[in-house]
C-alpha cells in the first residue's frame, strides 16, 4: 500500500518537485568521500639506451644500458657524480639528443622514430626545458623570453601571454625586472627567468639540468616548490639532474646514476642496526618490503636503526 505522503506527491507534482529539490540539494551539501588518485602507467618509458661519443680508442659511453620508467604527475630526481651521464641521459630522454641504441616512449610516441619536423612540434608543444646555461634571447626582455614561448608553442594572443608571463614573473620575485634583458641580470636572475621560461607553459614534460645550481636557497627553495606544483596541480612528468641533496624531500623517486648506468636502489630492512655505508656515498632508507623509489637518501657515513 502506498503511504499517504506518495499519494499526496502523486497528486500534487510540484510539492514532489520540491522536495526532490531539496534532497538534491542536502546531497550537494553532504561531504563527498575524497577521490582515490590511481597510480597511471608510465608516460614516458626507456629501454635499452646507449650513447657513446668518439670513436677508436677515444671513445666513452656517457649512457650505457639505462631502462627507467617515469610517470604523470611525479617529480623525479637524477644524481650521482660529474661525467657520471646524467645530462646526457637528460638529453636522450627530452629528444634533443639521438641515443646509439635503445628506445625512448613519450605519450605512446617512439620519439626517436619520429622525423625532425616531428620531434620539433612534439618538443614545442608537449616539453619544457631549463638548461644549466640558461639559454636566454639576447635580445629579448625576461618578460619576452616567456611571451614568445606562450604565443609560438600554444598560440597564445598577446595580452593573454603578457598577463601569463607576468603573473609566473611575479611567483618567482622577478616583476621589477621584466623589461631588462639577459645582459642586466646577475646569475641567479638569469637562472630564474629560464626557470619562469620552462614553468609559463602547461607541458607534458619537464627537464631540468641543475635548476637550483645558480641560486641561494631561499630563491632553490621557491622554484622547486613551483616545479613540484607544475607536478601536481598540472600532472606534468618533471625530470631534474642535480647535486643538491637539499630537492630529494620533495621528490617522488630518486634516481642514482654512475658511470653511464642507474643504479639498483637497495632495500634496507627496518630492525637492523648496521653502518649504512662506509664512504661519503648515496644509500637508500627503504621502508620494509618496498624495493624501489626511495624517499630518504643520506650522505655521509650514519648508524640507523630505522
């Protein structure tokens, strides 16, 4: 039998509507469980490299027999010693420099596979670089070195790359310095207007060679928050070589490299009281059972019982 509140509604259409209104809206109002982020496969995958430069008995292999995944969202670290291959292995997997041998994946694209005219549009579009010699136009103001970015690789109109420009110009303390070019800035200016340069896009990909080299830690500490927000609020896929061990608290995974190959991270079981290591060496702090991408890397010789 039908309630007298359903043959009431059944009569009068407006009341149900009414009252449906208000369900919908306690329903709007109701807190929502949050949203489960689904760890995505890799978007940019490696197997294989290899590049070697020279030949005959001159010849050295920067990157031997490197295969890494790396995916959306997640902000990755490249360490180890000088001439170790990391930059090189930056270029390999940002598609400016051809690998011997192996294979680069990028969004399901084989990149190497790919024309020149190919691999132009797929970095003008979809990467952003920071380059350890700033590679700033002469010619060009800091605010313009972020305009022609904006307006050449997402055809962007004027003022809407102006307001862009400045706005990332403003985040990086940079605002009184838009009109000046590379000539009129020290360094560490330089270094943050092709960090500006890199983060004024909305890339797929972004790669960084030493990004925080030229600055102190107050200005390390503002772009590398920047480049971690470029992560997560926009799902980008950052790439970072450096020396600054003060960057690994705010990476994802952390990878080692030495003499032209990565490293296997180590597990390092909770319970045990050991010397890590002995020389001034990278060493992994694992959790139990998790073998790959380490949180905590340490320097310098340290007894632990995590």
């Amino acid at each position: 039998m039908p309630s007298r509140l359903t043959r009431f509604l059944t009569a009068f259409p407006r009341f149900g509507h009414w009252f449906g209104r208000s369900s919908a809206r306690k329903a709007a109002t109701r807190p929502q469980p949050p949203t489960v982020r689904r760890s995505p496969g890799p978007i940019l995958s490696a197997s294989g490299l290899l590049r070697a430069f020279g030949s005959g008995e001159a010849r050295t292999v920067a990157v031997q027999d490197v295969s890494l995944d790396l995916r959306q969202g997640e902000l990755n670290l490249l360490m180890g010693p000088s001439g170790s291959g990391k930059s090189t292995l930056l270029a390999v997997l940002s598609a400016l420099l051809r690998p011997d041998a192996g294979m680069v994946q990028a969004s399901g694209h084989d990149i190497w596979r790919m024309s020149e005219g190919e691999l132009e549009r797929f970095r003008l579009r979809h990467c952003s670089y920071i380059f350890q010699g700033y590679n700033l136009f002469p010619a060009l103001t800091a605010r313009q070195q972020l305009e022609v970015v904006l307006k050449w690789g997402e055809g962007v109109g004027s003022a809407e790359a102006r307001r862009r420009a400045d706005h990332v110009l403003g985040q990086l303390g940079l605002s009184k310095k838009a009109t000046l070019r590379p000539a009129q800035l020290s360094g560490g200016e330089k270094q943050r207007v092709a960090i500006a340069r890199a983060l004024v896009k909305n890339p797929t990909f972004i790669f960084a060679d030493e990004p925080t080299s030229a600055l102190d830690w107050e200005n390390g500490h503002q772009v590398i928050e920047m480049i971690r927000e470029c992560a997560r609020e926009r799902n980008a896929t950052v790439l970072v070589v450096t020396h600054d061990h003060r960057l690994m608290p705010y990476a994802d995974r952390v990878f080692e490299m030495a003499d032209g190959r990565l490293q296997e991270d180590a597990e390092v079981r909770v319970g045990e009281t050991r010397c890590l290591h002995k020389e001034p060496t990278l060493v992994d702090l694992t959790p139990v059972g998790t073998v790959a991408s380490a949180r905590l890397r340490l320097r310098e010789p340290v007894y632990s019982n995590h």
